[in-house]
C-alpha cells in the first residue's frame, strides 16, 4: 500500500521513540526517522503534529557537516545524548532543525528537511502566509522551522525525547517499506555534494526540489556501495 492515504492523518495518539533506536549509524537512524512525527505545544493555539517526509544525515567523517574534523561551540550539542536537538541558522537567515543520533562524543545528527502538517495547521498556516498552498507549508527545513515555531533560542541542545520547550519527536502507528522511501544527494551542500544521504517519502509533495550547491566542484567522487539505503520494511515499535 502506497504511503500517501495515512502520511496526511494521525494512526493512534503519539508515543515515544526509543532513545537507544537513535544510536544506530546516522544513515540508518535517518530513514528510520521518515515517517515519524514532531509534536509542537503552540499553547493557547493547541498542539501542531507534522509527519516527517524528509531528511539527511551528517557525520563526523563527512566534509559537509558541522562537527567534521572540528568541535566548536556551534555544533557543541551535535556531541550530546542521542535525541537531542541542534537547531542552527542557516546562512544568517533560517533556522535548521537536527536530531543527534549515534551515541554521546561522536557528532552526527540527522537535518529534519520537510514535513507534513497533520494536525494543528491552521496555527502553521498563521506563521507561513506566503505559502502558496499546504504542500508549501513545511516544505524545507527554514519553512519547517517557521511553521513549527522552532528556534535556536529555545530548542538548540533541549532533549526532544523529553519535550524541551514544548518540542518532541514522536510516533504512531504509521509504517514505512523500503519501496516507498527515495534517496538521493543532499540540497545544497558544497562539500560531499555526491553522497546520497538525503532520503524522503516518495509520494510526498512536501519534499524539497534537488538544487546541486554552485559551489560543489565538478568530477566529484560519488559514495561508493557501502552507504546505507532503505533495504526493508520498519520495524514495528
């Protein structure tokens, strides 16, 4: 059954993930973080429930992330407990939110790029009124961050297993197989431009449009076969 039916609706009450599910490899954990949910306590306008359709990972070993080959005040929390937020502004302008997978002292996260609004979008239509339509709502990760009301100052290095300042990352019912998930290089980067480590829900009209970085030079060597993809169903919780 293709995905798109349940990806826009709530299967059952949000529960929590399981924080030793985020220890895995970061290529790992991001796929297994398609489909999952964030949870945003807007107060007086309720709750906000947005499905997660698309995501990449970073590593320590990969030029393109924050922590590689460095540790710097910045990228502190990307060395924290899995589940941890690292939320950052990208180029001075837009927030960025990121989940820290792998265990403590390594430095991977996984960038939460799209999601689908499924419960509470009136409140994110009120803080995205230039979208042109739903599907641009929490279309990119600065629009995610806008919609969801995240931000550097209250959600960088909070727990969201734990809902710091009304943030968490959860989970229904809802399931993922491995012929519904697309991979493919990350948006953007100028560094590892090649590396196919962005994965997202195929049928979701949510997913960013791929745009090469004009800074990423020509001829780059392209990941070789050992980099995780999507090779079966989730397991159930």
């Amino acid at each position: 059954m293709a995905v798109g039916s349940d990806r826009g609706r709530l299967l059952g009450e949000p529960h929590a993930i399981d924080r030793e599910q985020l220890g895995d490899p970061a290529p790992e954990v991001a796929i297994g973080l398609l489909g999952r949910l964030l949870v945003r306590d807007l107060g007086a306008e309720g709750t906000a429930i947005a499905r997660i359709v698309e995501v990449e990972a970073y590593r320590p070993d990969d030029p393109a992330s924050h922590s590689y080959a460095r540790r710097t005040p910045r990228c502190e929390p990307m060395f924290w407990q899995p589940g941890t937020g690292y939320v950052y502004r990208s180029y001075g302008v837009h927030w960025c939110l990121n989940v820290v997978v792998e265990p403590s002292e390594i430095g991977a996260a996984v960038l939460v790029r799209a999601a689908t609004a499924i419960r509470g979008v009136d409140a994110v239509r009120r803080r995205r009124p230039k979208a042109a339509s739903d599907r641009e709502l929490l279309r990119g990760p600065g629009r995610l961050t806008a919609g969801l009301d995240i931000d550097g100052y209250r959600h960088d290095a909070g727990d969201l297993l734990d809902g710091d300042a009304g943030l968490w990352l959860a989970a229904d019912a809802f399931e993922v197989a491995a012929a519904d998930v697309g991979c493919g290089p990350r948006v953007g980067v100028s560094r590892a431009a090649e590396v196919p480590w962005r994965w997202w829900l195929a049928d979701a009209p949510e997913v960013s449009v791929y745009r090469r970085s004009p800074r990423a030079p020509t001829g780059e060597h392209r990941a070789g076969d050992d980099r995780p993809h999507a090779t079966g169903a989730r397991r159930s919780e």
